[in-house]
C-alpha cells in the first residue's frame, strides 16, 4: 500500500514478536497452575458436555430418534475405546 519493501518487512516482523512473548507466559502460567489444571480441564470439558446435551443432541433427535441414539451410543463407545487404549 505504498509502504517500501524493508518497512514492510520490518512491520511483518515486529507484529510476530509478541508470538514467543504470548507462549512463554502461557508456559509460566500452565506451570504455576499445575495442581489446579486437571480440575479446570474438567470443568471445561463438563461445560462442553452440557451444551452438547442441552443443544446438539435435542436438535438430532428431531427427524429419527433410533439413528441419533445409534449415533449417540457409537460415539461413547468410540471415546471409551480411545480413552481405554490411548489412557
């Protein structure tokens, strides 16, 4: 836009610099937050269940209710399969 190659570059490059700034707070953060992380993951991951099950699975069971509990029951398997053979 009228800009000179070396500015451009320049501009390209100090825009990046907050990148590795950005990751190594949130390194510090994770680390000092270790105790406290399995149970805020846990908390998400029951926050996403919960809009799952109060939006998604009403909205399937709408046209066939046998091939969304199909589904619905495939995908637990599925995950359980995974969370016992990944651990």
């Amino acid at each position: 836009a009228g800009a000179s190659r070396l500015k451009s570059f320049m501009i390209g490059q100090a825009s990046g610099l907050v990148e590795p700034i950005g990751g190594v707070l949130g390194v510090l953060f994770a680390m000092a937050a270790r105790t406290a992380l399995p149970a805020v993951l846990s908390f998400s991951a029951g926050a996403m269940i919960s809009v799952v099950c109060s939006e998604l699975i009403p909205e399937s069971f709408k046209d066939s209710k046998r091939l969304a509990a199909v589904g619905v029951l495939a995908g637990f398997i599925l995950m359980m399969i995974l969370d016992v053979t990944l651990g």
